[in-house]
C-alpha cells in the first residue's frame, strides 16, 4: 500500500489496467479463484482485453479456459459485479446502504480506498485536454461524497476481511 499523505492525484488508471488478474468466486467450493491471461504462446496477437482468459482456483483444483469474443465490463453499483469473462461473481465486493462497492483485485481497491481517504483530490493536469474517463472519474457519485468517506472505508475493511476468510 501506498503511504498515506492526504492527497490523491489521479494516476489516470483506466478499468483496463486492472483486468490482467481478477478475483473471483469459484463455483466449485465457493472460494476465491482468479482469472488470468491464459499463457501467450498458446494464442499470440489480439488486443489485452480479448486474449483468451484462465480462470484457475487453487482450492478445489476446477479450471476453465475463456476464449470468446463479448467481454461484458460491470456497469453500475445497483446489482453485485462479476468479471468480465466468465460472468463469476467478484470476491472483492460488498454492499452498502448505496449499492455494491466492487474491485477486480487488491491494486484496483487500493486505489479505490486511497481516493476515498484522501481529503484532498487532485486531477492530473492534462485533464481537460486528455481523455478524463479515468477510473476515478467514472466512480459512482455516492463513492465520491465525503459525508459517505467513513462508510465506504468500513465497507473497504469489511472487503479485506473476506480475504483472510479466502
């Protein structure tokens, strides 16, 4: 984790960045798997987002090998979140009185926590004339409120908590 000095400057991450390892809940015994890029040499070329994905749970052995064409990103707090491929429901999540508070991995929440920690926020300062479709930026709106800041990080603990049940 990052030291914490209160203030976030955006790092302009996109959900992309975070899809290279995705924790999931495994259908075979209920605990938490992963999804990977499978290896490269089996199917070289095509962009990130579509290589074909592993998913792999190291407690109950069960693997299953995405190699389809529709992605299907989470859109929204209202329903639980699953991962883009194999439609799994994502271990690193938890409802709240606003909605489901999801990440794909422990990076993806971090980053999450350090923003909503954070008194002071900051834009990158290419801002206005780049893409501002960031990960930050697309937060839902209640995550963004600093009258919700101790509930979301409550709910950021209580997502680390499962972790130790993983």
């Amino acid at each position: 984790m990052a030291p914490f000095s209160g203030r976030f400057q955006d790092p302009r991450s996109t959900e992309y960045d975070f899809i290279s390892s995705i924790m999931v809940r495994c259908p075979g015994g209920a605990k938490a798997a992963r999804v990977i890029p499978a290896p490269e040499e089996c199917h070289p070329g095509g962009r990130m987002l579509f290589r074909p994905r592993r998913m792999v749970c190291r407690g109950c052995g069960l693997s299953r090998v995405w190699s389809g064409r529709a992605v299907m990103l989470p859109r929204g707090t209202a329903v639980p979140a699953t991962d883009p491929y194999f439609g799994m429901p994502l271990w690193l999540q938890v409802e709240t009185r606003h909605g489901w508070l999801w990440a794909y991995n422990l990076e993806h929440l971090d980053l999450i926590r350090r923003f909503v920690q954070a008194p002071l926020r900051e834009r990158a300062p290419w801002y206005d004339t780049g893409p501002q479709k960031t990960l930050v930026a697309r937060l839902p709106a209640w995550i963004k409120r600093a009258k919700n800041r101790d509930e979301i990080l409550r709910a950021v603990s209580r997502i680390h908590g499962s972790l130790a049940a993983a």
